[in-house]
C-alpha cells in the first residue's frame, strides 16, 4: 500500500511586501503529520486475491451488499482503469496533495486548535461531484476524479456551469469548505439573511484558512464572474433591499440566488450576465464588514446571530 509520511514544520512562509509575515510563520510552524493513500490506485492495479485485504483494510467503499464479482469486474474495467490513468496524469504523486493541504490544515489548527489531522485517501467515485469531498473524524475523503480541469473530455456531456469548476484550483477550496461545516452551524431559521450570513462565514473561513488563493476559486467563480459581482454589488444590495427580501422566507430565493447555478435571477435583463450564488457573495462582503468593524475572533464569528451580525457590520456595498 502506497503511503506518504510527511511532517510539516516549517514548509510553509508567505513572503509580504514588508518582509515575512509574522502571522504566517507562526502559522507555518504547526506541526502536521500528513499520511496520503491512493486507494484509486490501488484498487486499480488489484486482483482477485487482493480483495479480502481491502475489504478489511477499506470497509467504508465496500457494501456488504455488493457480491464480489462486481467489486472485481469493477478492478477490471476499461474506463475505470482509464480514469486512474487521468487522475495520475494530473495528481501524479502524493507530494501535489501533501503541499497544498499541509499549509491549509496548518491554518485550521491555527484557528480551531482541536482539528485533527487527518489520514488523506484519494479515489475515483465515477465523477460525482457532490461528493467529491469528505470529511470524516480521522479521514480526508478526496476523489480526485472531481479535480481533471473543466475541459477534460469526461466532463464534455456534463452542465456546463458544473464542469467550469471541475477544475485542480477548485480542491483546495473544496476541502476548506467541508471543513467549515464543521464549525459553521446551518441556519436554524428559514429568513433569506440567514443563508446569507451562513455562506458568508464559510466563506470567510477561507479568508483565514487559504490566504493565497483568489477570492474566484475561493466562491467557485471565473474572474470575469467575480468582477461582474464586485462591479454590481450595489445593484444587488438595492434589488435586496427594494424587494423586502432579507427577512423573506420565501424557499424560491435559495435556487434563485444562493444554490450553484448558471446565473442568477432577478427576473430582468442583467440576469444572463449574472454568476450563480451572488448572495453567497453578497453573505462574503457582510461578514467581512462585521469582522473589520468589531473585535471578534473567528470562534466567537461561528455562534453569532445573522441579524445582530448584520446590524453590527454596518454594511455598505461599495460603489
């Protein structure tokens, strides 16, 4: 079996305009014990004899309903085996995964001393993007699968503002978000703000965690998408506000503006240009507001009611 030790000291610098960053070194010295297994891999290049071990060594990809045949059929079939061979092209050895993760767990443990380090296993779960990332108590689930580039040829019959982030930069922030959820609670009322200040904080936790990563990757959009975000923002705070939308519960307003979608809808002109999930966006600037205005840690961010936060943020979309 295929594993990576790797320990994490001091690996990790950002490098500032005024020198090194105090805060980054300090991060950067955190130690985190990385192991990485390709299960993808090794699934792959087993046989029938190989299949008791992994059973045992693997029960959580391994239903005791499925009879065996199918697990081996499974071992050798083409287009399994073909989607091995194109994880390895872009993910050829362990160190990609190690370099990027490392620093970001770093950064969790900074913030939420108590995260465990995980033991990291990458696979191939026939492109289902929904789940592309898993985190469990003492395992980061990653299928690598998810990860190709949007304009890899597996992804050709797929929707088009899905595969646009199929993409290698979408992992890292994929990982970050799952994490999140771990200490972001859900909303517990249905008001519109509410998803707002949720996806918000998610969103600012990335801030914290992956301080090199564009705010683009970090919500899932273009470049182009986040400009039209930042250039419209105004606009979208006043369609908001005009609408009496921040208090509705009305379920509509989460496809229209905060679940993965094409675009947007406000129902008028602007709408195709739009990006999906702006109220993710517009959830982002709030909590940004809130965290640059008051003296808040990221733990006491986590438990604070999405109207207080919002009164105390004194947010104002810039023009």
């Amino acid at each position: 079996m295929q594993k990576i030790l790797v320990l994490l000291f001091s690996s990790f610098i950002l490098i500032s305009c005024g020198g090194e960053s105090e805060l980054e070194t300090e991060i950067s010295k955190i130690p985190v014990d990385l192991s990485v297994i390709r299960f993808e891999q090794e699934f792959a290049s087993s046989n029938a004899a190989d299949l008791p071990r992994l059973k045992r060594e693997f029960p959580m990809f391994f239903s005791l309903s499925t009879p065996d045949s199918i697990w081996l059929n499974r071992m050798q079939e083409p287009l399994q085996q073909e989607v091995t061979s194109e994880i390895a092209k872009k993910f050829p050895d362990a160190s990609i995964l190690v370099d990027g993760v490392g620093p970001l767990l770093q950064h969790i443990k900074y913030y939420f001393p108590r995260t465990k380090t995980p033991t990291i296993v990458t696979l191939n779960n026939d492109v289902d993007y929904a789940n592309r990332v898993i985190v469990a108590d003492t395992l980061l689930l990653l299928s690598l699968d998810n990860f190709l580039g949007e304009d890899h040829f597996f992804y050709t019959d797929m929707t088009k503002f899905i595969a646009a982030n199929l993409r290698p930069e979408q992992l890292l922030p994929s990982i970050a978000s799952k994490y999140a959820d771990k200490y972001v609670a859900p909303p517990t009322q249905n008001a519109f703000l509410e998803q707002l200040v949720y996806h918000g904080k998610k969103l600012y936790l990335q801030d914290l965690w992956l301080p090199n990563v564009d705010d683009a990757d970090k919500i899932g959009y273009s470049q182009e998408q986040l400009d039209w975000a930042y250039a419209n923002e105004e606009q979208i705070w006043r369609y908001f506000i005009e609408k009496e939308l921040l208090f509705s519960t009305d379920p509509k307003l989460v496809p229209r503006f905060i679940a993965p979608a094409p675009f947007s809808k406000f129902y008028l002109e602007l709408d195709n240009k739009s990006p999906g999930m702006v109220g993710r966006f517009v959830g982002w600037q709030i909590v940004r507001s809130f965290m640059e205005k008051n003296d808040i840690t990221p733990q006491q961010l986590m438990v604070y009611d999405a109207k207080a936060l919002y009164n105390l943020s004194k947010y104002k979309p810039k023009k």
